[in-house]
C-alpha cells in the first residue's frame, strides 16, 4: 500500500466519523424534541382529564417541562453542531506535513 492510499483511507475514516458524529448529534435532538412531546401530551390529557382547574398545576409544570426539554435540545443540538464543525477543518490537514515529512 503506498502513502497516498493510506493517506486517503485515513482522510476517509476521519469523514466517516464525523458523520456518524453528525447522525448521533441529530438523534440526540430528535430523543430531546420525543420527550418534549410526551410531556406535552401527558399535560394535555391533565386538561382533558380535569375539567376544573385542580389539575392546572400539574398541567402548567408539564407544558414548561417540555418547553424546557426543547430549548436544553436546540442548544445542545446547536452547540455540538458548531464544535463538530470546528472539527471538520483537521480532517486531513496532516496530510501536506505528512507528505513533506517524506521528501
């Protein structure tokens, strides 16, 4: 196997990891933004059950729940974004000290 192949079997390992790191940031948004709507639902079916204001409370906490689980996601979600593509500009970049290492 000559250099340059190595050199591109790596630089293709490295984009291959990062879009695996990609795919698993958006499934961990997609698991924040499914709870987000579960609790949304359990405070809708509170509504539903009580028609008297005995369950606001309970409602009120699960609607700001999710809301608060949807906004931790998007954050999270924007945040490991930026660091994953801050990443992407060091895939490759020893290629060229690599191959004047060799001359």
């Amino acid at each position: 196997m000559s250099d340059t192949e190595l050199n591109k079997d790596l630089i293709l390992r490295e984009q291959l990891a990062l879009q695996r790191t990609r795919l698993a940031n958006q499934s961990t948004f997609l698991s924040f933004l499914r709870s987000a709507m579960y609790f949304l639902i359990a405070g809708l079916s509170i509504h539903n059950f009580y028609t008297v204001g005995s369950g606001l409370v309970i409602e009120l906490f699960l609607f700001g729940f999710a809301a608060l689980l949807f906004i931790m996601g998007f954050i999270n979600y924007s945040y490991q974004l930026r660091l994953i593509k801050k990443s992407e500009i060091h895939v490759g970049a020893y290629k060229v000290e690599y191959l004047l290492k060799k001359k």
